[in-house]
C-alpha cells in the first residue's frame, strides 16, 4: 500500500491539515506503512500530472473537491486508484462572520457534494455529529462514511514541548480559560463570568487567540481577564496548561460537528475541562457536559478530576489501524 496525501491549509493555517494529514501520516509511517505528503495546492489548474500518479495507489485528498481540483480526481480514478477525502467541519453550515464563508458559496458547494458522490471510495471525518449532517445532507450510504476521531501524534515537538513545561503560576487566582478561532459562542459565556465574579472574586478569564471573543467581554472588569494573541501551538498548549479549568461552549449545528480536540488538548495539559451537552464530547474524560448557566456555574467552581491518562492512550501510533481497515476496504 502507499498512500499519498494532499493537505489543503496553507502554512499560516496549519491547522486542521495537522489532524486530518500530518498525524496520520507520521502513523503509517511508523505502522511501516509508505506514505507521503504534498500540498493540494501544487495540483494547478490545467495541469494533468503529479509525481503521486506514478507512485501511490491510494490518494486522500484534504477538503478541496470543488474548482479544478474535481480534474485531478477524475484522472485518479481513470488510473485505477481508490481516491478518499478527509475534512473536519459542517462547511455548508458556517456562521456568516466566518472569514472562510465567502470561499464556500452555493457552487463550491454543490461541486463539493457532486464529487463526494460521484467519485470518492471514501469519507474520513473526525465525529459522529459531521456524519450525521453529512450523511443528512448528501444521500450517501452510510458504509462510505468512516469516522476517525482526530488523534494526536504526541512525538511531534509542540506535544513535547508543551508536556515538559511546567505549570509556572503559583499564585491563588482561579483562571478559566478559553482558546480557539470562532468566537459566536461565547456570548452564552458572558452572564455566567459575571456570576462567577460575582461570587468568587479570585476568577480570571484568560481567552486565548481571538480577539473578537475577549471584545465581547465588554462586562467584565479588566482586573478579571486577561488576552493573549494567536500563538504557535506549542506555546499554545503550554498556555493552556496554566489554566484552572477549560471551558468549551459550543452553540448551533455548526458546533455540533466539530470534534474533540479542544476537550482532548485540555486533558492532555493535565486540565479539567466543562462544556455544553453535546454528542461529540460523550466518549472524552475529564471533564463534564452542562445545559444551563446554573450548570455552568457549579461546574466551573467544582473540583473535576483532570484525565491525561486517557488523553495519552489517543495517540495516533495507537489507532492507525482504523487507518488501515478504511485503506484496505
């Protein structure tokens, strides 16, 4: 088998082509498995060749199924090879304020779907919630749908990097922290912060990367919060380490497809995390699920047990045998 793998963010962004394409790939590699990565972006317009033709009979082409991109999977599949996607979010269900939204209008879209249907061996998503949507969505056969949740490599530097760092406060604030990209969630959060304060004067909000959530904190007196910028992710990690507890609100059906990560990374810096209730979060330790303020509340001065244990049984090198199973179908 030799498996050859398009990433579709570019280096800026280096996020979801991490998990969907770089862990996976650095598993087969250690599973024995050849495996190599290119960007999709080397696949041009009006170009009929990569060096992947000659060598791989297995290609995973990351998210980008629309535009010229459709060409270079019809040459696959005329030579014979099995052809797989993988992505990680609802793309058709994005909130407005999205900057990526104007990328996947009507007929992205539709061109999206088209060659998930007509052309794909298979799909690789990273949660039950994206699979149901998707599956709603599209008409596919449930058997061309594989869920593979997003599995670390914990030998990649940031992962070492992050775990070797000690946690430096040694102060009595009681920090709940936030990080992340999107920002439409954290409205829900506000009334609850402020009730926090209300009773717990040592509460610090630390929101991590997304300056338009910590704007939204408008309430919140500056002595109880604090912003940090977007940061590579290893010193993000580190970050989250500090923490006293994490919290993931999620809101809509965008939300509802995400995958596991932010509860993931928590456990794995050996903290306690609270989100909302929700599917995606029902197999992650270490934390609890709410559905109201008062639930919020409780559970964000309540001692949880953190679980690293489990995080570290997900390692990538430990699951690449679902890999194989979609791979070898």
């Amino acid at each position: 088998m030799k498996i050859g793998w398009f990433w579709a963010d570019l280096w800026r962004e280096w996020i979801s082509s991490m998990w969907r394409v770089q862990f996976p790939h650095t598993g087969l590699l250690k599973a024995g498995i050849e495996s190599r990565i290119a960007s999709a972006h080397e696949l041009r317009p009006g170009e009929d060749y990569h060096p992947f033709d000659d060598w791989a009979d297995t290609i995973v082409l990351e998210r980008v199924l629309f535009g010229h991109w459709q060409s270079h999977v019809y040459r696959w599949k005329q030579q014979g090879k099995k052809v797989f996607t993988t992505f990680d979010d609802a793309y058709w269900l994005m909130p407005d304020y999205m900057t990526s939204k104007p990328t996947w209008d009507k007929k992205v879209v539709g061109q999206f779907y088209e060659t998930l249907r007509a052309l794909i061996d298979g799909i690789i998503i990273p949660s039950v919630g994206l699979q149901k949507a998707l599956a709603h969505r599209t008409n596919l056969l449930s058997h061309k749908i594989h869920v593979i949740p997003n599995y670390p490599d914990l030998s990649f530097p940031a992962y070492r990097y992050a775990l070797e760092m000690p946690k430096m406060r040694s102060d009595d604030r009681y920090v709940i922290g936030w990080g992340g990209s999107h920002h439409h969630s954290m409205n829900q959060l506000i009334p609850v912060f402020e009730e926090l304060i209300k009773r717990e004067p040592r509460v610090q909000i630390w929101i991590v990367g997304n300056n338009r959530a910590f704007n939204l904190l408008e309430s919140i007196p500056m002595e109880h919060k604090r912003f940090f910028p977007a940061l590579p992710y290893g010193p993000y990690l580190a970050t989250i380490k500090q923490f006293d507890i994490f919290a993931i609100p999620l809101a809509g059906k965008y939300d509802a497809c995400r995958s596991w990560i932010k509860p993931l990374e928590a456990a794995l810096m050996g903290v306690p995390w609270v989100a909302n209730e929700n599917r995606i979060y029902k197999d992650c330790k270490g934390g609890v699920l709410v559905k109201s303020k008062k639930q919020w509340v409780e559970a964000l001065l309540s001692p949880i047990a953190a679980d690293p244990g489990w995080a570290m049984q997900q390692d990538i090198t430990d699951h690449i045998g679902e890999y194989l199973e979609v791979f070898d179908g």
